[in-house]
C-alpha cells in the first residue's frame, strides 16, 4: 500500500460545518469518506450533518449500521478505523492520531482557530512525522 496522504487544513473557523461542506464535496465527486472521533464527537456530528442544510442531504451512516446500509453509503462514522467498510479516505475530527491511519489513502485533519485545537493539531503533526509521514499545510479560512 502507498503512504497516505495526511493533510491538515487549519484555520478552520468552525470545524463542524467546514466538514459537512468537505464530505459533501467528497460524495458529489464520488468518494467514500471515513469520519473519526470520539464517540461523543461523532453523536454531536451525525446530528450537525442531519440539520446541516435543508436543501441537500449529505447521506451518512454510523459503522454499527447493517452491511446492507453500509454498502451503499459512502461516508460511514466511527470511533475506531478498524470498522470503517474502505480506507480511502478519513477525516479525523478526534485529539489524536487515530490507529490505523497509515492504511488510508488520505488522512485529513480539519483543524480550528483555538489554541487548544491547535496545539493538539501541532502534537499530531509531531506523530505523524515521528511515524516518518511528511503532512501537508492546507492552510484555509474559506470553505472547500
């Protein structure tokens, strides 16, 4: 398998909404898309992406779903990267390098404007280059 892609998109003025807006660009250009966090974090996202817009539904699902729903949908929520259903992509929305990144083609860690986010983002930028990854700076204050 290659090196995953890990990219950081930082100076992100509200996580939650510029990840619905990733995810929902992900799946119009037809990707399927792991999101990871802690159980919390991804109860609290599951509602934002349900209210996320009234006009366009971003289809998702937990990992604890039925196979016949996670094999149509193609971004799947879930505390550990073991139980996600493909490993193209992830978005990390959780405090640490989640296990099992390195079998993702892209790792994506969408950042905010604190300085607690950021000094976790710093810590896992540390670990991903302590692993011998090299992370990309995807520095934005727009959306995607």
């Amino acid at each position: 398998m290659a090196v995953p892609d890990i990219v950081f998109h930082s100076n992100v003025q509200d996580r939650l909404t510029y990840t619905c807006r990733l995810l929902r660009k992900a799946i119009r250009q037809g990707n399927t898309i792991g999101v990871t966090g802690s159980v919390e974090m991804l109860s609290q996202f599951d509602l934002y992406l349900w209210r996320f817009c009234e006009t366009d539904f971003v289809p998702h699902c937990m990992s604890n779903a039925p196979p016949r729903v996670l094999s149509k949908t193609k971004i799947v929520l879930s505390p550990t990267l073991a139980s996600l259903p493909f490993q193209q992509n992830v978005v990390n929305l959780g405090d640490d390098v989640p296990q099992g990144f390195d079998q993702f083609e892209r790792v994506i860690e969408i950042v905010g404007m604190d300085d607690h986010d950021k000094h976790l983002a710093r810590l896992r930028w540390k670990r991903y280059s302590a692993l011998g990854f090299v992370p990309i700076a995807h520095n934005t204050q727009t959306t995607p």
